[in-house]
C-alpha cells in the first residue's frame, strides 16, 4: 500500500471519529440544555427522560430516583414572533408555567406578567382548561400567546403522553 493512500485512509478514520465524538457531545449538551430550561419550573429534576409526540415533552426525576411530573415545551405565535413556554405537570394539575424565549415588546410582555397571569394558569386543573383567564387590555395577543402555548402543551394528545391520569408511570 503506497503512503499516500494510507496517510488518506488515517485521515478519513479520524474525520469519522471527530463526527462521532461530535455527535455524542452534542445529544449529551442538548440533554443538559433541556434539563436547565426544565429546572427553571421544576428545580427538584435532576434527570429527564424523552416522551415522544409533538411537542418536547419529558418525564421528570429527582435526585431520589423518584417521579415527579411532566415537563412539556410549548410554543405559539405572539404579537411580536414565536413564544415558547416550558410547562410542568404534576397529578392532573399544572405546576408551573415559565416564559422561556419570547419576542415581545417588553411593555406588553411585562404588563400581562404584571396580572399574575402564569400563576394563575399554575393553579388550574388541565381538564378544566385555561381558557377562562382574565384579559389584558392593550395586551391581548400576548395573553392568548402564552394561553395558546400552554394550551398546546397540556391538550388532549399531550395528556395521553404524559399520562395525566393521576397516576405516576412504572
């Protein structure tokens, strides 16, 4: 075998190996950005596992081991672009609801935050739905952004995923 087509074959070997190690660095960053985003509303998870479905969704686990929800990341159109929202479930009911990426102007993102509305969403049964929560004059459609966002996160389809039957998976 002449050099030149074994110096190749040595530098394709390590261009597949740099892919690889690539590869494998980017699922385990991604796993660790998914599980900051979730912390901001469950700060106990320590470990997520992936549902499948439309929307990212996760099984959520504490330090123990121990099932303690569902995180789901939705998203939904608002006033000025895309709205992303991390939602976390727990026995049927949502926990908390955390803004994650928005681009809003800040006057009316700050005035809908201002009425309380995600802890007024946090407070609510998901089979009760969230459509009811008050308006924000001036602010509509960034009302119904994060309303449609968590919406989305907490539908029927994402029910059966997570399995918001009030009973923790096996």
């Amino acid at each position: 075998m002449s050099k030149t087509k074994q110096t190749q074959r040595i530098i394709i070997a390590i261009g597949f190996m740099l892919l690889f190690g690539a590869f494998i660095y980017q699922h385990v960053a991604d796993k660790q950005d998914t599980l900051n985003l979730i912390k901001k509303g469950e700060p106990l998870a320590v470990q997520v596992e992936n549902l499948s479905g439309d929307y990212p969704s996760y099984k959520l686990w504490d330090a123990g081991g121990n099932f303690i929800g569902y995180g789901v990341i939705g998203d939904a159109s608002g006033y000025g672009g895309n709205m992303n929202v991390t939602i976390i479930q727990e026995n049927g009911r949502i926990k908390s609801v955390n803004i994650i990426q928005h681009y809003e102007t800040p006057l009316y993102i700050n005035k809908v935050l201002e009425t309380g509305i995600l802890d007024t969403i946090a407070q609510k049964n998901i089979s009760d739905g969230i459509a009811d929560v008050d308006a924000v004059s001036g602010a509509s459609i960034t009302r119904k952004a994060i309303i449609t966002a968590v919406q989305k996160g907490t539908g029927p389809d994402r029910q059966r995923t997570t399995g918001n039957d009030d009973s923790a998976p096996s």
